[in-house]
C-alpha cells in the first residue's frame, strides 16, 4: 500500500489552525471580560460618587442591622469615621426603638417603610428614615436606610402655624371690639346722646388699629420675601432722625421724656434707602418713647467701626427681661401684651425693623438691663467715597 506523504502536513496544519482559533477566541473572551470588568468598575465609582454627593444619608446593612456602606452624609448624622463604624450596628450609633422597629419591620415584610424620630444627640434634630429592602434570597436580606434631616423643615412648619395662629388672634381682638361696639349701639345705645358719640369713637380707634395690623401684615410680606426695591444712595443720619425727633418730640414732651444727642458732627454718610431708614428711626424713637419711663431719656449715639456706622438708640425704661431678648425680633412677640395693645402696637414693628436693617447688608442688636433701659444698636454700611 502507497502511503501519501502529504496527510500529516494536512494533520499538523489543521491542529495548528484549530488551536490558533481557540487561543485567539479565549483571548477575545478575556479582553470582552476585562472591558467590562472596566465598565462595571466605572459605574461603580460613578454610583458610589452620585451617593457620596447625596446630602441625605446613605447606610446599607444586613439583616442584623450591621452597617455594610454608608455615605459621608450618614457619617456625619453617626458622628463616627467608616473604619470606626463598618461591621457594628446601626443602633449602636443612633439609639432609638423605632429605629430598630424600623429595620426589622422592612426586613421581615420585604417592602419599604418610613419613620420620623426625633434624635438628641449630639444635637437636637428630626430625621426622617426610609428602608427599602434589597432583592434577594431571604437569608441573605440587605437593606438601604435613606435619612434625611428635616428639622428645618419642620421649625419652618411649626413657625408657620404659631404666625397663623398669632395673626387670626391679633385680627380677632379688634374685631371682636367692633363687634361688640355695634352690637350695644343697635340695641338703643344708639339714642343715648351721653354715650353714642363715644362709641362710635372706640370703633373708630378699634377699626385704626386693623387697618394698621393689616398694613404692617402686608409690608412685613413684601419685605421678606424681597419685593421692596431699595433705592440705594448716600444717606446723612443726622438730619434724618432730628427730623423723626421733632416730629415725635411733643408725644415726648407730654411725658418728659427729653433727647441727648451723642452723634458726632462730622459723621459720615451711609449706603441706604431714605424713605427705608427712616421707617427704621421712626419705630426705634416711638419704642424708645413709649416704652420709657415719665421723666426718662432717649440717647441717640454714633460712631465709625470699620467701614461701617454703629448708631444705638437708648431708653430708660424698665427694660426686657433676659429670656425675652432672643425673640424681641419676632413677629407678633411682646414682652409686655397687655401694654403693647394699649400703646396701639402690633407686634410686628421691629420685625420689621430687623428685615430692613438685613436688606440693607447691616444688623441689628439689643441689650437690656431690667429697670435700667434697653440699647437697640445698628450698623450699616458706609456709603463709598465720591
């Protein structure tokens, strides 16, 4: 029998090619393998980034409630540092029942669930938690744990319901007046000639003060919310509140209550809106006059502090109680109600007051001594040279 001498060259090529393709179609798996390996590593750090940006916080545990990942965020709400924290429970770091209610709950029923704990520490806060269970076999349940930080919020909310609540007071009162004042008049007061005309004058005085209630509702308003362009140019104060004075000064003078001026007389110009800075003045120098003492003093005084000009307007009344003094700025807070209304006050004066000072880039402070008089002290900015 012939052999052929060509069959194990045939043999030898088609081993050699058939293992040329197969290294090369390993190779291609692998370099497929490696660049996803690359794309999953990408989104990964794109994903971690996104929640690592996030200003809520973050925590991933295992259905013991250890702490797999959390985000900078949650690092801060725990107080603690990731090497610290990794591996330990939740609960170890924010210790509240309805927490741990909150992660077994989630666990158990595999669906989310919310809950809103107030915490006290370090500091006093309200959090709002989120659990949302991970897919997967029961036995190895994870869950992701969403805090976001809404005390602000919720201060907001209750200080809406306390302003609420104070403006349906404050309309009601004179309402209630009026209300009554007619009421007396319909049921023969009317033909009283000794007493009808007075009546008719408490209305009127009763009616004034709503419309200013209104007025100062609708101004204070405008005011927060930056609807009030300023009409910015250098203001000289030292005319300005001897005018606010003169026309103040016989309401002053009923009670002997006289002006010392410490104002220097070159004093330089501020940064300001007239009309604006005058409206501050004007309540400051009423406030310091009706809530003096008979025989008192008001002292306007000033003095350059940087590129500023610090003004204090001081009286010698009976002063505000020191508890008082944090929220002498708030609308509709009175330290002495009863007297407040009866001098025609609304409550929302130095409200305002304060909301101007603050458009105008300045502040405004107090200090107080009971039976001594209170200092009001502003500093606005200086007007720029010509």
């Amino acid at each position: 029998m012939t052999r052929n001498p060509a069959k194990p060259s045939r043999i030898f090529f088609w081993k050699l090619f058939g293992a040329s393709s197969h290294i090369q179609a390993l190779t291609a798996r692998a370099e497929e393998l490696e660049r996803r390996i690359r794309e999953l590593d990408i989104q990964r750090n794109q994903a971690e980034a996104i929640l690592q940006s996030l200003v809520e916080g973050v925590v991933a545990v295992d259905r013991s409630g250890r702490i797999l990942w959390l985000n900078e965020s949650s690092q801060r709400l725990v107080g603690a540092a990731p090497d610290q924290i990794i591996g330990r429970r939740l609960t170890e770091f924010i210790r509240h029942q309805e927490l741990e209610e909150l992660i077994s709950e989630a666990i158990a029923q595999r669906r989310p669930a919310n809950r809103e704990l107030r915490l006290f520490s370090p500091e006093e806060r309200v959090i709002r938690f989120q659990a949302v269970p991970c897919e997967g076999p029961p036995e190895d349940a994870a869950l992701v744990l969403v805090a976001q930080d809404v005390t602000e919020m919720r201060r907001l909310e209750g200080l809406r319901r306390e302003f609420v609540a104070n403006v349906s007071h404050e309309l009601k009162t004179p309402l209630t007046s009026i209300a009554g004042l007619v009421e007396t008049l319909l049921t023969g007061a009317l033909e009283d000639p000794a007493n009808n005309r007075r009546f008719v004058m408490l209305i009127e005085e009763e009616t004034t003060r709503l419309s200013r209630l209104i007025e100062d509702l609708l101004q204070l308003s405008q005011i927060e919310s930056r609807a009030v362009p300023l009409k910015l140019q250098p203001v000289a104060l030292t005319p300005l509140i001897q005018q606010l004075w003169e026309r103040l000064e016989r309401q002053a003078s009923q009670r002997g209550i006289t002006l010392t001026w410490e104002m220097p007389a070159a004093t330089p110009r501020v940064l300001g809106d007239p009309e604006r800075l005058r409206q501050v003045f004007l309540n400051l120098l009423d406030n310091a006059i009706k809530f003096n003492r008979d025989g008192g003093r008001v002292t306007v005084r000033g003095r350059v502090a940087g590129a500023a000009l610090q003004v204090e307007v001081e009286d010698t009344g009976s002063g505000i109680p020191e508890p008082d003094l944090a929220r002498i700025f708030e609308r509709f807070y009175r330290v002495d109600k009863t007297r407040s209304r009866e001098l025609g006050g609304t409550g929302l004066g130095l409200a305002i007051v304060k909301h101007l000072v603050e458009l105008h880039q300045g502040r405004i402070e107090v200090r107080s001594r009971l039976g001594q008089g209170s200092v009001f002290t502003l500093t606005l900015p200086l007007a720029p040279a010509a």
